[in-house]
C-alpha cells in the first residue's frame, strides 16, 4: 500500500522525540487512531475531556524539554481546549497542537462538527494553519515543531482534515530544518565591566518568568561571579535558580509597590528573561524608581521594552551570554569580597529559613493555616519530587521555604485554573520521577478528570488538595481593595460548600486511592503511604 499522509506525520512525530500523543478521540481524528494501531512505540494519552488533553501535553512539554504533541476532535474540541491553551501562550510552553477538521470535499456545504479552526486557534497560538493536501503534511508539521521551539517558545495549531490525512503520498518524508546555534551577545563583557565599575551591594539580577532549566548554570554563574542577589517572580512557569543558593533572595510579590520598595536602593537591574514586572491586581505605582538602569538579557528581541525600557538590550542565547558575562566578572572584582558577600547572604539565608518555620509551626491549631499544610506536605515529600502548583495556598510565609530547583518546579503561570493536576500527569509520563501536584479545591475541580487519566496510565502523582470550601484569592482581593462583598462579610459567588466537594470520594470514584490528613503527622503518614505506592494518590488537607 502506498504511503499516506498519517505516516509520514507518524515518522515525524518519532523524529522529533514524541513518546506520548495526548488527546480526545473523535470521528475526524479515525485516521491518526488507525495509524496508530501500527506505532506501539507511541503511547496514546487519553484525556476525558481535551482541556485536560492540552494541560498534560503541557506538563509532558516542561518536564522533558521537547515542544509537546496533543491532538483534539474538531471545532468543539478545540473550544474545550482554550482555556488552557490561553495558559499555554503564557507559560510559552513548546507545543504543537492539532484538531481533526470534516472532509475537505463537502466543508463548502457546513457539515456537522466543522468549522474555522484557525480563525478559533490564532489568538492563543504563535501560527495557525489548515492543512489541504496530503503532500503538506509533512512541511507543515516540521514547520510547527520549529516554530513552537523557537524563543518566544509557544504553541501552535494545525488543523487535519481526515480525508488530507488518508491521502497518498510522494517523496520522502521531509527533513527536519537544521535548528539554530545562538552564541551569547557580543556584549556580554560590556554588561560584565559596567557592573564592575557599580557598587555590587546595589546590584540586583530579576528573572522573568519564562526561563527554561538550561539557562540554570549560565546565571548560576553569573550570580556567583558578583555575588549578586537574585529575585525571581512568585507567578513563574519555570524554576531557573535553585533557591538553597545563597544568592537566591526570594520572590517579589505581584505587586508594583512592593517591587519598587526593594529596588529603591538599587543602581541597576540585571532583567533576564521576559516577563518579570507583573502586577495583580493592579496599583498605581512603577515598579522601577528614576535613575535606576535595567540591563537586560534576553534571547528573543520581543523581550526588549515589552515591560520596561532597557539601558542596555543584550540579545542572544541567555546561558551562554550569562557565562561570558561572568568569565569577565571574575577577572575585574575582588574574590574575597564576593566570598564574603556569599558567606553573609548564606548565614541571612539560614536564620530566615529557622525564623519563618519557627513563626509558621506556632500555630498548631486545627484546621491549619495554609503555611502549616503546605510546609507539612513539603517536610513529608522526598527532596527530590517534581512540584507542580497553582495552589494560593503557597503564597504566604511559605513561600520562602519552597523547593524552586530547575527543572523541578513549575506554576501555571497563565493563572487559568485546571492546568496543575493534569500537567503534573504529563510530567510524570514524561520521565520525571515522583511529582507533588499542589491545588486548591477550587482549582480542583476544573479538571478532576486528570485523576482518571493518572489512575489509568499509573503516573506517579501525589495531587495535594488544600480545601478552604471558598476562592480564597478573591476573597483576599476583595478584602486588600474593600470592596463591597468583604464590607458586607457577603461573597457572592466566592464559596464553594453546601454541598462540600468529598474529594477522597471523586477520587476513589476515578481510581484513585486518597486520604483526608487534617494534622502535621497525619500528612506525614498519608504521603510515605502515597510514595510507597505504584501509582497516584490524593490527600485533602482542611485548611483555614
């Protein structure tokens, strides 16, 4: 039989490291399910419902470090899907996504479950195309993985007629193009003499929130060389700086006030990455003070101006450019007063680690604060788990005693709820060892069919399910800016109780064993149980 379109998407799809195809199965999507009774070496995921579908090919994404592959059934899947696909652009997650499209040859008539999937897709993906021929299917896949890889990263949408797909096929697949080897900026020791010449107490190196694990030794390095504090965002997609390093300073709040509070001493700022300026809700406040410079690195031109006016604009790629910034560094500073400088910011590091897990156990009290439920889940994990969050339960004095390693820590940054527990089954699936999925109940509940998939497909996920009975961050907002629903102690709309959500139950009900763990050593029992098992478990803690 003669080659067909579906086959060569199969063989690309083998070529660009695609070990899972994630998706809700449809009649239009009959012919990639018929190709793939014959590639067992591609596991399907099934998602029950597709924005669970894109949220796992997300999490499969970050934690393997390949554009992820997902496949969605025609115009209404697609629609399911674009909440997080919205999350998705956020997050500038690698993705190539691709619905089934109705039989070219009667579209003109409007047939059921067609549509312009394009015109749908194009807001929430960097390109969107129709596939029309057979023969294109293998270009414009190629084109999509190099689009969704290339900085900004992101997704991208094809949509595949099934008549397109079951189309026979001339030539050879076609090879994938030769991928791009940026150097670092060619003035990488400007920015390193520059900062030589400042006083490096009033230095501060802020990351965006889009940077991927392998810029981590680049910028480790680069820290290091001067002795620099690092802020990171409390609303990053990725971990790159390991926070037990003492140059790590913390998060900044999403606050333009706050920011501008630990900038003000300040005589440059070292931006790397996109996104670190982000407010909610908003303040009317700048977050950088007059006459402070910003010297920003970053490895796509959009970066630059997008949140601030740049002093210096450096393009090209972020860890090589960070490296050579900090081989020149080395050479102009004084070593025993960077070491000394190190010493100091790791003695500060550790009495504010003891003050602020002091100041959280010291209320024992039942239901526990969600700094207790958090910090009890983190002393109970294994050091080395993966954890994916989105629960506000982390935002308070515990954030400061969060795990952030590269490549072990991801939120979802695009503040769409639903994202977190399917994401941590597709980091899981991905190779990724044991994953901790932190959620509140409200947040739980947009996606629970994740649990199904993760019973199913065995993934090692642990789904922590802080329940407060309430939308906890809208209530905090309408509290910090008095509007009427806290004035009154009347929130509309903001509680979710009366019925209580019985979480053990939807999870026995989905495969899932689960325990309610309401104390410090009832936590600590239900997690060793849950690392002991094979597969996923759910522990409800009741917080306040």
């Amino acid at each position: 039989m003669a080659r067909r379109a579906r086959d060569v998407l199969l063989d690309i799809l083998r070529d660009e490291g695609i070990t899972h195809v994630f998706g809700n199965p449809g009649s239009t999507e009959m012919p990639l399910m018929d190709a793939l009774v014959e590639a067992p070496d591609i596991v399907y995921v099934l998602g029950l419902q597709e924005a669970t579908a894109v949220a796992m090919a997300d999490g499969w994404a970050l934690a393997s470090g390949r554009a992820g592959f997902v496949n969605l059934h025609a115009m209404g899947g697609l629609g399911n899907a674009m909440g997080v696909l919205v999350a998705s652009k956020a997050s500038e997650t690698p993705l190539v996504v691709t619905a089934g499209q109705q039989d070219t040859r009667h579209l003109m008539t409007e047939p059921w479950l067609s549509g312009d999937l394009v015109a749908l897709a194009t807001p929430v993906c960097k390109w969107a195309k129709e596939v029309r021929r057979g023969d294109d299917v293998g270009q414009a896949l190629r084109r999509a993985f190099a689009i969704a890889r290339t900085p900004p990263q992101g997704p991208v949408f094809l949509s595949l007629p099934m008549d397109v797909l079951d189309e026979p096929v001339s030539g050879r697949t076609p090879p994938a193009s030769a991928a791009p080897r940026p150097g670092p900026s060619p003035e990488a020791a400007l920015l390193a003499e520059r900062l030589a010449g400042l006083d490096p107490d009033r230095v501060l190196i802020v990351l965006g929130d889009d940077l991927p694990a392998s810029v981590s030794p680049g910028l480790v390095a680069f820290a290091a060389a001067g002795g620099f504090p690092v802020w990171g965002t409390q609303l990053t997609s990725r971990a790159a700086f390991p926070s037990d390093h003492p140059c790590w300073a913390g998060v900044l709040k999403p606050d333009f006030a706050v920011m501008r509070e630990h900038f003000e001493a300040a005589e440059a700022i070292v931006l790397v990455g996109g996104r670190a300026f982000v407010a909610y809700p908003y303040r009317a406040a700048e977050p950088v003070p007059e006459g402070v410079a910003v010297l920003h690195v970053a490895d796509n031109p959009e970066a630059f101006g997008r949140e601030h006016a740049a002093d210096m604009a450096l393009l090209g790629d972020i860890g090589a450019t960070l490296f050579a910034a900090a081989k020149r560094l080395e050479a102009l500073v004084d070593r025993g007063a960077v070491e000394a400088r190190l010493a100091r910011r790791r003695a500060r590091m550790r009495a504010a680690h003891e003050a602020a897990r002091e100041d959280i156990l010291a209320d024992r009290g039942t239901p526990l604060t969600p700094d207790a439920a958090v910090l009890a889940a983190l002393d109970a994990l294994p050091a080395d788990t993966l954890i994916s969050n989105d629960s506000a339960a982390t935002f308070g004095k515990v954030q400061d005693l969060l795990s952030t390693r590269p490549g072990r820590y991801f939120f979802s940054r695009g503040g769409v709820l639903g994202c977190n527990m399917p994401a941590a089954v597709g980091a899981s699936l991905a190779g990724a060892g044991l994953v901790a999925s932190f959620a509140g109940d409200g947040g739980a509940m947009y996606s629970p069919q994740a649990l199904w998939s993760a019973a199913r497909y065995r993934a090692k996920v642990v789904f922590f399910v802080f329940n407060n009975r309430r939308y906890g961050v809208l209530q905090n907002v309408a509290r910090s800016l008095g509007y009427a629903n806290a004035v009154a102690g009347r929130f509309v709309g903001m509680d979710i109780a009366g019925p209580a959500i019985d979480f053990p139950s939807l999870a026995a009900s989905m495969g899932v064993p689960s325990a309610r763990a309401d104390d410090r050593d009832a936590i600590a029992a239900a997690v060793a149980e849950a690392v002991r098992r094979e597969g996923p478990s759910l522990i409800e803690i009741a917080i306040r």
